[in-house]
C-alpha cells in the first residue's frame, strides 16, 4: 500500500467519524432551539382577584361584603417565561461542546457527552414548565387582602404583578 492510499484511508475514516459528531452537535443545537421554544410558547398563564366588589345600590363592598369608602384593590397574576432558564439552555449546549472538543477521547465520548446534554435541555424544559405551572396554580391568590407576599416559581417562570384599583360599573 502506497503512502498515498493510506492517508486517504485515515482521512475518509477521520472524515466519517466527525461527520457523526458534527451531526450530534447539529441535533443538539436543534433540540436546544426547540426546547427554548416550546417552553416560550407554553409557559404562559394568568389569574387575578378582587377583594370586594359592588352591591346592588351601587356601594363599595370589601373582601367581607362590608361597605366601605375605598375602592378595593385587584390583583393580577401572569406567568411567563424565566430568562435564567434560557441562558441555561445555553450554557448547557456551550459546556457540552467544549466538553467534546477537550475531553472526548473517541467519538463514542463526544456522542455520550452531546447526547447527555440534549437530554439534561429537555429535562430542564419540560422540569421547569411542570414545576412553574403546579406553582403558579397553588399561589393563594384568593387569600390576598390588599397586602402580602406570594412566592413565585422562580428560577423557572417569571410572574408578572399588577395591582390596580377595581373599575367602578
């Protein structure tokens, strides 16, 4: 065998090997995209609350149907997407593909390390659509008087508060 057919040889094999890995970090790359955008688009969710109301003379009502002078307040709640969570989706494909390019030995490494990554991002995704919802949807907001502290799901949504005066009919 020639020196010539030899290094075509490790070239097609070297060349075939890293079309896997260019392959992996595409599909990584695709799957943090998608991750990012499904848990954009699903995480959204709103409520509010009133404490009081209006009675049939038209009076102010508070949170226990008393009439009052003031107008009550009203609150309302709108969860939305965390920025942390898409800086580390980031990270993560960042650290996996640096991770291959300096400790992967073989290829089966780099494809345990990128596959390891893409499966750490659809964890976090789905992880922080669940863990935000059921929080967003045990926040008492029925309990608030005008006043308070609710605890937000954060670092994996973000809420948004906006209390306002409730409209006079």
């Amino acid at each position: 065998m020639s020196q010539e057919s030899m290094t075509e040889t490790v070239e097609s094999t070297d060349l075939s090997q890293a079309k896997i890995i260019v392959a992996r970090i595409q599909r990584l790359i695709t799957t943090a995209a998608l991750a990012a955008f499904g848990y954009g688009a699903f995480l959204t969710a709103g409520k509010g609350y009133c404490a009081g109301g209006f009675n049939g003379d038209g009076d102010v009502l508070d949170a226990d149907g008393n009439v009052t002078d003031g107008v009550p307040q009203c609150i309302s709640l709108t969860l939305g997407p965390s920025g942390i969570i898409y800086i580390a989706i980031a990270v993560i494909t960042i650290l996996a593909i640096r991770a291959v390019h300096r400790r992967a030995n073989t290829v089966a490494d780099a494809v345990r390390y990128l596959d390891r990554a893409a499966a750490g991002i659809v964890i976090l995704a789905v992880a922080s659509l669940i863990i935000s919802y059921v929080w967003f949807s045990l926040i008492p907001i029925m309990d608030w008087d005008g006043g308070g502290t609710f605890f937000f799901p954060f670092p994996f949504g973000a809420v948004d508060v906006d209390i306002s005066p409730m409209p006079l009919p």
